[in-house]
C-alpha cells in the first residue's frame, strides 16, 4: 500500500500546494523551489525544517498560513489562527517561562512560551531551541502598543515542532 511518499524524499509525491486561491495549484516540489529563490537573502527558509514545515501543512490542507508582518489582516480577536516561525532567539526567565524571538518571511514578532510547555511529559523542554520552525493555532496576541505585539503560547498552542537539525 502506497503512502503517498517516495522512498526518496519526504514529500509527497502528488501533493499540490495552493498559492493565491483555488485557481493557482502548483505542485509542493515547484512551490518549495519558488520559496527556495523567493526568500535566498535568508536561508532559515531554504532548510529542512521550514521546507519539512511547508510539507506538513500542505499534507493537513492547509493553505495558508499567518504573515507575522500582517498582523492587522490576521489577529481577529486577539488570535492568531495559525503561525508558523523559525526561532531566531530563545531566553528562560526565573519564572521557568521562555522568551522567544520567532520569523517567518514577512517579518519578526516576540513571544512568550509557558513554562508548563517544558514541565509536561509531553513538554517540550529539549526540543525548543534556535533554528526549530513552529506551527502554531489559535495563539493569543499581546499588545501592550499598537505597534507591539507578542504571542503567548501555552502547550494548547503547539502543533508541531520542526527541530533544527530536520532534514529534507
């Protein structure tokens, strides 16, 4: 019984990402190579993590996701419905929280992660470091200033976590 996936590679063999509606689909092969020369001054999105990412939701179906320097069309209610960021910086503070720093191509955006994330059995505590690409839901967005915003993500809101070292 076949997977969907060659013995090659980790993408799905007819697996076809959308880009800018339902009229435009183009396979992932050709939708990670325009990512590839798209975004080349910054290599965090020409790496296995981001590209493994970019897999994995197109696996789920999902088509878009939120540009962190959009923050006006995206942050209905105070929410974010779905992030997806490499962690460029990565801080414990004295309350076991972590202060974090995430991308995506549009931009960068702070972030708080809750310390039971690390305490759980299932946390993540080995696993979130700098390099590791997030997939986020439902996040809640902190906004002391109209130009400031920060996510705050508890262990409800990780999805998936893409270690830095993931090959694709």
């Amino acid at each position: 019984m076949s997977n969907g996936y060659s013995s090659s590679s980790a993408a799905p063999k007819n697996a076809d990402v959308m880009e800018g509606g339902h009229d435009n689909v183009m396979p992932t092969q050709e939708y990670v190579r325009k990512i590839i020369e798209d975004v080349s001054e910054d290599d965090h999105f020409t790496r296995g993590p981001w590209l493994s990412a970019v897999v994995y939701l197109d696996a789920e179906g999902v088509m878009e996701s939120v540009c962190l320097g959009d923050m006006k069309k995206y942050c209905k209610i105070g929410k974010l419905e779905r992030v997806v960021g490499v962690v460029m910086t990565c801080t414990p503070n004295s309350l076991g929280d972590m202060t974090i720093t995430i991308k995506d191509p549009s931009g960068t955006m702070g972030g708080l992660i809750h310390y039971k994330v690390f305490q759980q059995e299932e946390g993540y505590a080995r696993s979130i470091n700098i390099g590791v690409v997030l997939i986020l839901r439902n996040v809640f967005v902190f906004t002391p200033k109209s130009s400031n915003h920060y996510l705050n993500i508890t262990l409800r809101n990780i999805v998936k976590v893409f270690d830095k070292d993931t090959e694709f």
